[in-house]
C-alpha cells in the first residue's frame, strides 16, 4: 500500500514537471513569435521610414530642381538680348572740337568708330556724320555726353530688338545638331561598308554645316547685343563772316593791268596791220598799179577840158 502512494506520487511529480515544462515551451515559443513580429514590424517601420526619407528627400530635390529652373527662368527673362541702335542729330559750336570729343569719349567706353566723314559749306561751316560703336553697358552714357555736348538737338531716336528668343531657338539647335553630329561619328567607327561610309560622310558634313552657319549667327547676336551702334550727325552753329579782299581793293595793281592790257591791245592790232600788208603785198601792188592808171588816164582826158575852161574865162 505504501508502495503504490510513494509510485503515485511519484508519477503526479513527473505530470507536474512535464506540465510545468509544456507552459514553458510555449511561452518561450509565444514569446519567440512575439519577438519575432516585433522584430517583423521594427523591420517593417524601418523600410517604411527609409522609404519615406528617400520619398521627402528626392521631394526635397525636386523642389530645388523646380525652385532652380524658376531661378534660371527668371534670370534669362531679366537678362534679355537687345540689339539697341540710336540716331542723333545735333548741333555744334565747333564742328572740329566736338568730333575730337566724341572720339574721345567712345576711346573711353571701349568703342570704336565705323564710318566718319565731314563736308564744308558756306565757305567756312562744316557738318557731318559719325557712327560708333559703343558697349552696351555705356549705351545710355555715350548718348547724354553727345547730348551734352550740343546747343541743341534737332532729333534722337532710339530702337531696341529684341533677340532673346531667336538666341534661345539657336541654341537648342546647335545643342541638338552636335548631338546628331556625335551620334554620326559613332557610326562612322562602326560602319565597315564602303556605301555606309559614304551615307554618314554625305550627312555628317551637312550636319556641320549647319552647325557653322547657326554657330556664325549665334556669335553675330552676341556681337550685336554685346555692343550698340550709334550714329551721330553734327551741324555746325556759325555764323559765317566774309572776309576783307584785299585785292579787289588793291587800285596800283588794277591800273598795271588796265594798261598792260591796253598795250596789249595796241601791239595786237599793229602786228596785225603789218602781216596783213606783208602778207597780202602783190596783191597789193597790183591793185596800187590799175588804181594809179586808172587816175593817170582820167587826169589826161580831163586836162584839154580844163584848158578850154580856162581860155573861155580869161
């Protein structure tokens, strides 16, 4: 009897055990899967923080980007390309002392002269006209010392072009020809067929070109727009006041003439006298020859007459 107690208790001790053991195997199983899925959802909030850091991030970039594209839109709009030419038509004091000015002035600026010339009339007053060339950073600069240099300005006209679009277009199709140029010049590496060669060659030299001619009108806006030209037409303000001829008024001088020209006069007709004589001589003494036989014959006739008379009367 003692016996079956002590193996029953025995055996309810191992049941404890292993029941013991089972809640434990669980629980550490239970808990094995609860850290598991804290682990899942740690994980998992991680990917999802990372990826809404990479989402705020590339939002972040492109704001910038946007921001930097408003930024750059916004600098080419305030920075246009404007071709200025102005005409000024002024006048001077002094025709000479104002284009030294002038010349002067656009050394200054860094300008240069185009064309330059000058005309006289009245005798003493001069005009002109010059055109400049003049940066355009001092476009309106030159323009006021020209107008200060005036007594008065007879007419100023300034115009602007604008090429900022045409410059823009320009350059996106330089940017799209090189691109077709250096896809061209892969192919030439890689084409192998005479025929091919040939094709990409034809093409090749058309794309530059093209390239060259946009490339020279890109560079002539950029001069255009770089420097201004300005044309300016002077007019002198002087009263012209005839001077003192001194030999309309010199009287010795004009009596020497007058009477050498009479001299003159009187040697003309001499020796015309004489070649006339001299030249027409026989003709002359034949004339002088019929003449005096004409009055010898008529004196002789005429003398019994007169003897007659004579003898009547006495």
């Amino acid at each position: 009897m003692l016996k079956k107690n002590l193996l029953l208790f025995i055996s309810l001790i191992f049941l404890l055990a292993g029941c013991s053991g089972g809640t434990s195997s669980e629980k550490s199983e239970m808990d094995e899967s609860g850290n598991s899925a804290e682990l899942d959802n740690v994980s998992e909030d991680r990917v999802s923080f990372s990826e809404g850091k990479e989402q705020e991030q590339n939002t972040g970039e492109k704001s910038k980007s946007d921001t930097r594209a408003g930024v750059s839109e916004k600098e080419a709009v305030s920075q246009r390309m404007v071709i200025f030419n102005a005409e000024l038509d002024i006048t001077v004091k002094k025709f000479e002392n104002a284009r030294n000015a002038l010349e002067e002035k656009a050394g200054r600026y860094n300008g240069y002269i185009v064309q330059s010339d000058s005309n006289r009339y009245d005798d003493n007053q001069q005009s002109g006209t010059m055109t400049f060339r003049i940066p355009q950073e001092h476009f309106h600069a030159f323009l006021n010392d020209a107008e200060g240099l005036s007594v008065k300005v007879n007419n100023r006209r300034v115009s602007g072009q604008d090429v900022t679009e045409e410059y823009v277009d320009l350059e996106s199709r330089l940017k799209s020809k090189k691109a077709v140029e250096a896809r061209l010049l892969e192919f030439m590496k890689e084409a192998q067929k005479t025929d091919d060669l040939l094709k990409i060659s034809s093409d090749l030299a058309q794309v530059q070109e093209d390239i060259d001619q946009i490339a020279g009108r890109k560079k002539f806006l950029e001069n255009q727009t770089a420097y201004s030209t300005v044309t300016i037409i002077l007019q002198e303000n002087l009263v012209a006041v005839p001077k003192i001829d001194n030999e309309n008024l010199n009287t010795w001088q004009k009596i020497k003439k007058q009477f050498a020209d009479n001299i003159n006069i009187l040697l003309a007709a001499g020796s015309g006298i004489i070649v006339f004589f001299a030249g027409n001589l026989p003709i002359l003494l034949i004339v002088g020859i019929i003449v005096a036989g004409i009055i010898y014959f008529v004196r002789k006739k005429n003398k019994p007459r007169q003897q007659n008379n004579i003898d009547s009367n006495g």
